[in-house]
C-alpha cells in the first residue's frame, strides 16, 4: 500500500454529521427505550477487521461526543492500519453509544474504501500524481474527497467554478473553434490554466496547436496515451501537461504511468466497496 499520509481536515460539518445521525435516531431508539438499559455506563471500540487505509475517523468520534461519549482512543485519517487494530475508543451512557454506533461505524466503513482504493491506485501509479475527479456519490462530496486525500490522491476539480475545462461539448455552442476558444478563456481569466479535454489523436495535436496548457486524454488505452505524449512537443514552460482520464485504476495506473502522462484522473476511488470496521461494546463500572 502506498505510503501513510496522515491529514488533519474535516470536510464534513456539524450540521452534516447531525443529518447523518438524524436519519437514524429522530425518533428515538425504542430498543434500548423499551429495555430501560439507556442510562447504564458502557464502552464501545472500533477496529479495523482487515488492514486498510483509515479515513472518517474524526467524523465518528465527533458523533458520538455529540451523543455524550467520551473519546478515550481516536486514530487519524490517513494512516494504514492493520487487521484487529483499535482504531476509535470511547465510554459513556447506552443510549449515546448505540445511538452513534451504526452511523459512526458506516462512515468509517465508506471512508475507508475509498481511501484503501485511493492508496492503491497511488502506488501503482509509481510517483504520477493521481487526481480524483468530482464524479463522486451523490451526497457523499466532503466525505469522499477527504477519503481520497487521505489515500494519497490530489483533488482535480472541486467544481465547474474552479478550472477551465473546455469538452468538445463547450465547443457544440463555440463558434470559433478550438484555439480561439483557448484564447477567448485566457483572455477572461488569464491567471487560471486552461485544459482541454480529447477524444482523439487529431484533437491532441490540435489542443496542443491551440496552446492549451493541460490536455486531457479521455477514455486512451495505455498505448493510445503513450503515442500522444510522443505526440506533443513540449513548451519551454514544459507545458501541455498530458493527463490520462477514464479508466484509470489500481489494475491500470502502472501502464499509463509508463506510457509517459504526467497525471492520472480518476473516479475509481469513488466506487470502492466500503471496507468492515468491527464494533465491540461493553457493560462498564458504575461510577
């Protein structure tokens, strides 16, 4: 697994985790109700069935303060961790714990796939950066863009608000073609780089033609992306940077990597199956 990279962010907001919890407890929770037990002191702790890449930690352990817990053990996001290790500890009253147990091991579960996958991918890609793109589960954005940071992954776009990327379906609307295009985009905001996204090996050497400063491969085989790099002469600034998207994962990154791009663009984190977090909970001393 590619190296631990520890992060101290928190993407989700109160308001979110109180949402996640919402849909679980707005009514109560008549098991522990109807047995009474609400009020007795109990330890719950969390750890790791398999080894994985860590993530949504501190969003479980800020649900189950929330809840009147006290945390006695937390990780971090961003760490590997191996099979039976604790990963989350905390003590307080039944009802808090089994209140926040589900939720909490749910967003670590998801978090952790997504990053275990970001991890792997990460290090077949052998030291080309890896960007995750904002094609993530609905719902899911903060949670999932900070999994896979926590993998190893940069972001490649936050939103439509962020980076100019022209698609050929911009051009549907644009008039002028490829390279007035460029231009017309720099002219607006020429203090932001301008990708072009490509479909084709025509369209390579035309955006690179155009002075595009990224060009996005989408959807090109490994031999098919090593034939557009060779294809592209590089500026003095080193630019057009080539990045391979569509396709990219763990199975693959080592052949673009090889075929010379200088970034991957991926959701393949994204789709990971959620990874198992145990639960153990306690009856623990009266006070």
């Amino acid at each position: 697994m590619a190296e631990s990279v520890a992060i101290m962010i928190w993407p989700m907001t109160s308001p979110a985790l109180a949402g996640l919890l919402e849909d679980d407890i707005r009514f109560g929770d008549l098991t522990t109700r109807a047995l009474g037990i609400g009020a007795a002191p109990g330890r719950i702790s969390f750890a790791a069935r398999g080894a994985l890449r860590l993530c949504g930690v501190e969003e479980a352990a800020q649900m189950l303060a929330g809840l009147g817990a006290e945390i006695t053990f937390s990780a971090v996001s961003g760490v590997d961790v191996a099979a039976s290790e604790l990963v989350l500890a905390a003590t307080g009253p039944a009802c808090g714990l089994h209140a926040g147990w589900k939720m909490a091991q749910l967003v670590m579960e998801f978090a952790s796939g997504v990053a275990t996958e970001a991890a792997a991918i990460v290090e077949a890609a052998a030291g080309i950066p890896v960007m995750v793109t904002r094609k993530s589960t609905p719902f899911t954005r903060a949670l999932s863009l900070k999994a896979a940071l926590a993998g190893g992954t940069e972001i490649h776009r936050l939103g439509l608000h962020d980076t100019i990327m022209i698609f050929p379906e911009h051009l549907v609307f644009f008039a002028g073609g490829l390279a007035e295009a460029v231009a017309t985009a720099r002219r607006h905001a020429p203090e932001r780089a301008v990708m072009v996204e490509v479909t084709d090996q025509a369209s390579v050497r035309e955006a690179a033609l155009a002075g595009a400063d990224v060009i996005q491969l989408e959807k090109f085989s490994p031999e098919a992306a090593a034939e557009a790099v060779r294809a592209v002469t590089r500026r003095a600034d080193g630019r057009p940077f080539i990045a391979t998207a569509g396709g990219v994962n763990a199975q693959n990154a080592a052949a673009y990597a090889a075929a010379g791009v200088d970034t991957m663009v991926t959701s393949a984190p994204f789709s990971a199956k959620p990874l198992d977090i145990s639960v153990k909970m306690e009856m623990a001393a009266r006070g």
